[in-house]
C-alpha cells in the first residue's frame, strides 16, 4: 500500500496580533504535545472516523504560501518524514517541536525571513487506512460547511497557547 496516498493534509489557520517585537513562531514538544492534544479531540469531535487514524502536528506557524509552496519548499515530505509516516502508524499523534530550539528538519520550519501576514497555518498530516476517501469527504462536508472546527478558535489559541517569546 502507497502510505502517500493515505496522508490528508490539513492546516490550522491561526489569526494572530500585530507584533510588536521579534518574536519567534516555532513551538517546542512541550507546546506541540498540548496544541496537538487539543486538535486530535476538535478532530475527533468533527469526524469520529479519525480516530483511527495517526495525527502528526507540525511545529512551526507558516506562511500560507509556504504551505501552498512546492513540495521542494514546503513542509509536507518533511512533516511526513519526521512522523514516519512512509509505513503504517498506530492510531494516535506525532506532535513535533523543537528540542533545545532544534528542528528535526529544517523544512519544518519557517522561511529564513519571519512570517509577516496576521494570518498563519500549522500544518497537520493525517494517516488514515483504506477509507480515506470517506474520511475526507466527511471532513471537508464538516469543516466547509461550519468553516470552522469549533466556534470558540481565538479564545483557545489566546488562552492555552503562551504568546511567542523574543529568541533572544
């Protein structure tokens, strides 16, 4: 079995405030494991059928080109790389982050220059088995149709996520 073609891709969109310092805009495991906790229940609240699946979490808040990029420029091969998700996983999640501010692959990480828009992604890898295609028709009749995984996505972000710290 091709495991490529069981992968769906997903992004979280986050709005974010204007900055007012350098900030930096990659999570470590710690924030990853939490963040990642968070969005496999939103997931599974949407679309029961996921729990079968394995949810890897990127770790780094992107540009929405850079996720939209070339596969040679964005971050879909390394996500599906650093989760080892070229051979079956059992159901669970792979939240990446940073260990001692290291990315296990640079292409999980955000262009050289910081992400300058108000609105960034995190992208997300979902390994189902051979009912994919339900899976994702299912989630994107869900997610299409309300727009969103739930209602209350700004208070979640701006209350269970610390705010970015300077890198220096």
């Amino acid at each position: 079995m091709n495991q490529a073609s069981n992968l769906i891709r997903l992004v979280v969109g986050i709005e974010v405030r204007p900055r007012q310092a350098k900030v930096r805009f990659v999570l470590d495991r710690e924030q990853a494991t939490r963040i990642g906790g968070h969005l496999a229940d939103d997931l599974a609240g949407c679309v029961e059928a996921v729990t079968g699946g394995h949810l890897a979490i990127g770790p780094a808040l992107l540009e929405p080109g850079q996720v939209l990029a070339p596969e040679s420029r964005s971050p879909w091969q390394a996500l599906a790389r650093a989760a080892r998700l070229d051979r079956p996983q059992a159901p669970g999640i792979t939240s990446i982050g940073t260990h001692d501010g290291q990315l296990p692959d640079r292409m999980l990480g955000a262009d050289p220059t910081p992400p300058a828009g108000q609105f960034l992604c995190l992208p997300l890898l979902l390994q189902v088995g051979p009912d994919r295609d339900e899976i994702l028709a299912a989630l994107e009749r869900k997610l299409f149709d309300g727009g969103a995984l739930w209602s209350d996505a700004p208070p979640f972000f701006a209350t269970r996520l610390p705010e970015p710290q300077d890198p220096s």
